[in-house]
C-alpha cells in the first residue's frame, strides 16, 4: 500500500464582490446572533422576576409570623454585673515548651 500525498491546486482568491458579501453576511449574522442572545437575556430576567415575585408573595404570611415571634422572644437588655470578682481584663500569652509540643 502507497501512500500520496498530493497537493491540492491553489484557489483564486475572491473577487471583490465576494469580499463584499462575505462581509455583509458576517455582520447579518453578527447583528442576528446579537439580537437572539438580548431577547434571550430579556426572557431571563422577566422569568427571574416572576419566580422572584412569586416566591416573596408565598412567604409573606411565613415572614410575617417570623417577625411577630422575634417581638415576643427578644429577651430584654439590661446591664449585667458580675456576680462576682473574679472577671480578670488583660492578656493571655502562652509560652510553649518545645519539649512538649510532641
């Protein structure tokens, strides 16, 4: 078995006009492709919006129950004082003896 490799004939390179219209259809295309992904991005956002509005509508009597329990239960603040003496302020350092460190 033989194997060719052949080399294929150069091509014209395209005339004017189809230089032209290769162009045109380039930026057709590009302005199609552009307005498909904005109405895509559009359909996004509306879907986002409604499942949004949706989800606060259902929750609402949920978040309202939430609010009236945190009124109930919030303790009350008072100032505190130690019960006794035995609250230190200050610094702690630790000093770690290599021996023991294993």
């Amino acid at each position: 078995m033989q194997v060719r490799f052949e080399i294929p004939p150069p091509k014209t390179p395209p005339s004017i006009l189809g230089r032209v219209v290769g162009v045109i259809v380039t930026i057709a295309v590009a302005i199609v492709a552009l307005m498909f992904s904005a109405v895509f991005f559009a359909v996004i956002i509306v879907v986002g919006l409604i499942a949004w509005g949706y989800l606060w509508w259902k929750t609402r009597e949920v978040r309202k129950q939430m609010r009236e329990f945190a009124a109930q239960n919030q303790p009350v603040m008072r100032e505190q004082s130690a019960s006794n003496d035995e609250v230190y302020e200050g610094e702690v350092i630790r000093v770690v003896d290599p021996k023991d460190e294993k």
